[in-house]
C-alpha cells in the first residue's frame, strides 16, 4: 500500500464533480484528487454536513428523484472519508468574516486539521487566506 502523503478538507464544491461532472470546471483537478482517495495516497476529512449538501445538489442542481436520489444516498455511505465536526466557535469565528455557516465548516475544520481545505468556492478562497486553495 501506498503511504498517505497528505489530508485534506474538501468541500461539497470540489466532491460534487466526483460524481457528475457535466458544466463543471477543473474536473480534471476534481478527479485527480480522487484518483489519490482512492488509491490511499490522500485521506479527505469532511464535516457531517457534506452528505447534506451533496443530496441537496443532486435534488437541486441535477435533478435527482426516487431510486436515484436514494441510490446516490446509499452510495455516499460507501465513502470512507474521515468525518468530523468542527468546533462551533471556530464555525462562528469563519462566519463572522462574511463565509456562509456551511462553507465556514470546512475552512474551520482545516484550521484545527493544520491542512487546507480544497475548493471551487470564491468566497472561501478569498476569505480564509492560506487556509484554502483553489481546486485550479
């Protein structure tokens, strides 16, 4: 096996293009990460939440119903990412410097990782500083 080189935080905006990747960008990028997920190279921390928001984008952005919609559920389980939840006050702290409470999760759980937090999202790239890098 191969020895874990890094961890990092990514967000529902990078792990989206995991799974459906039409009118996306940097899927390239998107799948290179996975590619070192799945080969053991990487571990992906998340908070709880990612699961949420990632059937709220298949329901909301790819119009995903009935079977589809659970399957994609039960396939979300099959994940082996590190799950953790991030301190609330360093969620609070992240928010108050204008990040969403969602997106502050992620930012405030690579904070207490001492990692990054990989992301497509602008308002997380321009607020959190070295703290998150673009998916680019």
């Amino acid at each position: 096996m191969t020895p874990i080189d890094r961890e990092l935080v990514l967000d529902a905006s990078v792990l989206a293009k995991w799974f459906r990747s039409e009118r996306e960008e940097n899927v390239d990028q998107a799948l290179r990460l996975m590619e070192d997920y799945e080969t053991g190279r990487m571990h992906v921390i998340v908070p709880p939440l990612l699961f949420i928001e990632l059937l709220s984008v298949a329901q909301r952005h790819w119009a995903v119903t009935g079977e589809a919609m659970t399957g994609f559920a039960a396939r979300l389980l099959t994940m082996r990412f590190r799950v953790q939840q991030p301190d609330l006050v360093g969620v609070g702290r992240w928010a108050s410097r204008g990040l969403t409470a969602y997106d502050a999760c992620y930012v405030a759980l690579a904070e207490e990782r001492r990692t990054v937090v990989s992301t497509a999202d602008r308002q997380s790239l321009s607020t959190a500083g070295p703290l998150a890098v673009a998916l680019a």
